[in-house]
C-alpha cells in the first residue's frame, strides 16, 4: 500500500508541475517573438572593449593556480542581455573577434560550475575546466543571437559534450564508452544503482528500460565499470595481495623482436640454402638431398649402387657440393642489395 501512495503522490506531482513548466516555455518563447529587433545604431558607436570596461584582458590558465583562475573568474562581470545581445551580433554579424573573446570571459564561471559536477570521477579540476572552456569556445563560435535564446543556455550543451568526451578518454587506459549506449550508461549507471553490489537481473531490466537500452549492455557496462586497469609488464609483489601481469602468465618470455629476427634469419637462411643447391647439378643436388634432406636419408652404399659408383665416389661427391653451398651462402650472407645491383 505504501508504494502506491507514493506512486500516486509522484504521478500527482508529474502532472500538477507538467504544465507550469510548459507555461514558462510558451512564455519565453512568447516573450522571445515579441522581442524587438536588435538595432546596431543603439551602441554602433561604442567600441567592443567599452562594452565590458571591468572585462580584464589576460587570464592564467587554470592549470597553472585553480584557485587563482576561480577567484579571477568569480569578479568577472556578468552580461546583461543588452551587451550580451551587442556582442553577439557584432561577431555573428560582423566576424569581431574581440566580442567573441568578452563573451567568452564572461561565461566561464558557468564552466567551472559545471566542471564541478565531474568531479567524481577522478579526474584533475583544472583539465575538466580546460574541457569545458574549449566547448564554450565552441558554442560562442556557433551562437546565432537571432534565434531569441541566452548564450548559456545554448553553451551548457557544448560545454558537457566536451567534458563528457574528456571524461571516456582518460577515467581508464582502455576506453570504456565507444557507442552512444555506453555514454549514456557511464554517466548514468551508478545513480541509477540502489546499491553497491552486482546488479541483479530485475535490477538491469529496470535500469535497460528507463534509458531505452538492452539488459546485455546493462551488464556489460557494469562489468566494465568495476573492473580494474591491469599494467601488462608490471612485476608481482608481496604487496600484489595475489595480482599477476598478464605477461607473467605467458608460456614463455620470448621477446618479440627477438622471435621476429630469428624468423628473418631462418628465412633468409632458406633462400640461400635454395639458391645455392640451384648452382649444383643434377646428380650432385640429388645426393645432397637423399643424404641430408630427405626424410628417409640414404646411405652411401645405397646411392652407389643408383649412380654405379663406388662409395668412396658417392662420399667425394657429397663433400665438394656441401664446399659448394657452405661457400656460396657465405657469400650471399656479406652480399649487401647494392653490390647485387
């Protein structure tokens, strides 16, 4: 019974808030159609600077001293929509690269406000306001004053599209977040979790149907959420507590660059091994091959009696072709391309 009274209460208040908020709307967008038209005679005459006289002219990165670049964005004066309406127009209009940079100041402390709210995911203030900065920038450089809306209002989205894309980049070594499920899921799983243990089924179904996303990607962002960034050559420790790199679970050690050198030099060694035996004849290649290639090797007797040769002929033969490819892959070994050409 308590659950449906609350459920009743929350669908009361839906309602009852619902048109307000559609209220507000029709009467901005009232509002916004019964503005005048923005008129360049009434401050045609005052250069861009005077429009923000208290506007300073350098700023520190925030990288440098936060707290230094928080308290000098904090005294920046706020625009009033009349200079904020100016200075748009004059660089929607007009390409004033200086109207561009007040707005830009004068919007940053709306930057740090919603770097704050990152803050949770470990990741360094400062490069989160950095983030944002570059999506004010953004939003300034896109910013059409005709359309009747506030710059903030249309920088916010730029600003956290930003800062989300900083975020995926660098919370691990591995991205976590590649589709626009993931991001959404990142961002959103762990205030939609009512605990901190694994979610269960029921849990992930909920969860799936309240950002319009399947249950498998669900788990799968979970899994990836909880796991942990494991360094491939990071030696074991006492202080481990068991861990091991997952180099230290391969068969064996062998370095790659080594394997591939050795792989080159069997190569090489077979072509020349090849092109050496091209150089024999035919009953000295033969020989070579049924005593030192072949699987099933021939003795010396054996082939005598194929070629009606004595042992000892067989033997003499055998060793003046091995002189023959021993000297002719020595050779091809200090052959450089060049000298070939």
């Amino acid at each position: 019974m308590a659950t449906t009274s609350t459920d009743a209460a929350n669908d009361n208040k839906t309602d009852s808030t619902a048109p307000i908020k559609n209220e507000e709307r029709d009467a901005a967008l009232k509002a916004a159609a019964q503005r005048p038209p923005y008129d360049a005679s009434t401050l045609g005459n005052t250069s861009t600077r005077d429009l923000v006289p208290a506007m300073p002219t350098h700023l520190a990165a925030p990288g440098v001293n936060l707290g230094a670049y928080i308290n000098t964005v904090h005294q920046i004066p706020i625009l009033t929509p009349v200079q904020e309406q100016e200075l748009a127009h004059r660089y929607y209009d007009e390409g004033d690269v200086e109207a561009a940079r007040l707005l830009v100041m004068s919007h940053l402390r709306f930057v740090i406000h919603i770097a704050r709210s990152y803050s949770g995911y470990g990741l360094p203030q400062a490069d989160l306001i950095q983030e944002g900065n570059l999506g004010l920038m953004k939003a300034v450089k896109r910013f059409d004053p005709n359309k009747g809306v506030r710059l903030v209002s249309f920088a916010v989205h730029w600003i956290k599209a930003e800062i989300h894309e900083f975020v995926i980049r660098n919370w691990r070594i591995v991205k976590v977040a590649t589709t626009k499920a993931h991001r959404k899921l990142f961002f959103n799983l762990r205030s939609l979790k009512k605990t901190n243990n694994q979610l269960t089924l029921e849990e992930a179904d909920a969860i799936a149907k309240d950002l319009n996303v399947t249950r498998k990607q669900v788990l799968e962002m979970e899994s990836r959420l909880t796991s942990y960034d494991a360094s491939f050559e990071a030696q074991s420790s006492d202080d481990d507590d068991g861990r091991y790199a997952p180099q230290l679970f391969l068969e064996d050690g062998i370095d790659p660059a080594e394997q591939l050198e050795e792989e080159d030099w069997e190569e090489n060694n077979s072509s020349a091994l090849i092109a050496a035996m091209g150089t024999l004849d035919d009953r000295s290649r033969d020989i070579v091959e049924q005593r030192w290639l072949s699987e099933q090797k021939s003795t010396l007797h054996e082939l005598a009696a194929v070629y009606s040769i004595s042992a000892e002929r067989v033997r003499q033969i055998e060793k003046n072709a091995m002189d023959k490819i021993r000297e002719a892959m020595t050779i091809d070994s200090v052959i450089l391309p060049d000298d070939i050409q």
